[in-house]
C-alpha cells in the first residue's frame, strides 16, 4: 500500500475540526486525522507492506522549465536555495513536521527524493513492485498507473478512507473512456487548473477521448493534425497546431517518473513501535490520544 501523503493529511485537515489541539493550543486536526486513516486503511485491508510517500520538491524544476505556470498559482514564497514554498493553511505547516516524527517513531516507512514529488515516489515503487499494489491518493492524475495486468488500483477516498472509490482499468474505461496510460495523455489535453497545466484551447475531457481512441496517443493525435488529409475537423487542426509547444512538453510534465533513486527504507508494516518512548513522548506533547492508539491496537491485531 501506497500512500500519497500530503493528499491524506490535507484531507485530513480539512476533514477534522481545528478545535482538535495540542496541550498548548497548536491545533493537530491533520496528524490525528491522518493516523486514524492509516488505521481504518491497515484495518481494512490488512497490506503486508505500507509506504507513506512524501513530496520532497511539491513543484520540481525540471517540471517548471517546460511549463513555467505548472503549480506556480500554488507558490505562497519563491526560493532561490531550495523548493518554492507551497500555499498551505497557516495551522497546516506546522503539523507536516510533527507527522514525520509520529510516522518515524512508529516505524513506518516514509520516503521521498529530492527534486521529485510524492506522485514520482509512487510511481516508482509501483513500477518495481512485484505484486498487487493499492495505491491511496485524492488525485486522479495517479490513474494513469492503474494496470490490472499487475494488480496495481488507485483507492481513491470518497468519503474519508471508509468509503474508497477501487479504481481499476474498467473503471477508467467506463468514466473517461480510457486506460491507466492513457489518463495521462487525456489528462495534458484536457487540461488541468490546478496544476496549472493549461491543456488544448477547446479540447474537454469528451474530445480528448475521442482523439485517443481514433488516433492512439499524443504524437498520432498532433501527427494526424499535420496531416490535412486527416479527418480531424478545422477548428480541432488549427487549435491542435497552435498548441503543439505545449504537446511537445506536456507528456514529461504530466507523466509520473518511475525511475527515482530513493534512499533504503523497510516498507514492512511494524507491529509495534520502533521508538516506543519517542512515540509516547510525542503523544503527550501533541495530544495524539485515541488516534494514536486506535493506530497501535490495528497494527497489533
């Protein structure tokens, strides 16, 4: 089981009320919302191994070169030494840090690169994995990795982690009329607001199905707009043509990397704490109380 981690705890931040603190006031809604998804998560499903997949760079360089506005709405302070700062609630920030502790002294697994996002972490320990993979994430771009050959789903939450949308190639196939690969193609032709990715002028999610299923992927799609005896229609050729720089980039931006050097970790779901008085230190200072152990009960069990 993978987990897209900053996905879960801004779900869980905004799913659990800020009145839920530390003994000194400092709200902690995040890191006990996203210790009790973990729980009701391992409960449910019972993974072998579980991965909390961390974004060490949310908005990658290399990424940026080739679409300067990828995710740059999302920039709350550029940087000039490291990763820009992300956008994020004020009480949110300060949770991130406490999570990793919690997450560290349980013992389980965290990992994460540097010049790569969380989605890039995922996509590369799925590649490699060789069994069924269960990939928990609130964004659809990591449909693209879906692949029943290799029983690799999405457990996409609907309501919580108690209601999870399994996410599969049929699923896919019957909601955008495509397969785990080619949701990233539709995904750059459609375009994306919240990631700044500005798609094809005119081409909604409908069209740009359309196009993948007559002309294969991308490069059959701008191939077939240069071609004039294609029956692509005038309108759909001149906004294709007008839009091959960003067509001819795209595909790297939205693609997820699956080749990432990670630093070694034990994925192995731990039955106890690793550090069991770091973990109960950390629980009295930032009152972790029934989310915590709802946690450890699960892991014991």
């Amino acid at each position: 089981m993978l987990l897209d981690t900053a996905s879960l705890y801004f779900r869980a931040y905004f799913g659990v009320p800020d009145t839920v603190r530390a003994p000194d006031g400092t709200p902690v809604n995040a890191v006990r919302g996203l210790l009790d998804f973990i729980a009701r998560l391992v409960q449910d499903h019972r993974p072998d191994t579980l991965v909390a997949c961390m974004d060490a760079d949310w908005r990658p360089a290399w990424r940026v070169e080739l679409i300067p506005t990828y995710k740059a709405h999302r920039v709350a302070e550029e940087s000039t030494e490291g990763p820009d700062v992300e956008e994020t609630p004020d009480t949110l920030s300060p949770q991130v840090p406490v999570i990793e502790a919690v997450l560290d002294a349980l013992g389980i697994a965290r990992a994460g690169a540097a010049g790569y996002e969380a989605d890039d972490v995922i996509g590369t320990l799925a590649t490699a994995a060789d069994g069924p993979v269960d990939i928990v994430t609130g964004d659809r771009d990591l449909y693209q990795l879906v692949d029943d050959a290799r029983g690799v789903r999405v457990l996409y939450p609907l309501k919580g982690v108690g209601t999870l949308q399994h996410t599969d190639e049929d699923l896919l196939r019957e909601k955008y009329g495509v397969d785990g690969p080619g949701y990233a193609e539709l995904a750059l032709l459609r375009g994306d607001p919240s990631d700044g990715l500005p798609g094809v002028p005119g081409v909604g999610e409908k069209t740009a199905a359309k196009l993948l299923a007559t002309y294969g992927d991308v490069a059959g799609i701008v191939a077939a707009a240069e071609d004039p005896r294609s029956k692509v229609t005038p309108a759909q050729r001149r906004r294709l043509l007008e839009a091959r720089p960003y067509l001819a980039v795209a595909p790297k931006v939205v693609r997820v990397a699956t080749d990432v050097e990670l630093p070694p970790f034990d994925p192995a779901l731990p039955r106890a704490p690793r550090h069991p008085e770091a973990l109960a230190a950390l629980s009295e200072r930032w009152n972790l109380g029934g989310s915590l152990e709802r946690l450890l009960a699960v892991l014991r069990g």
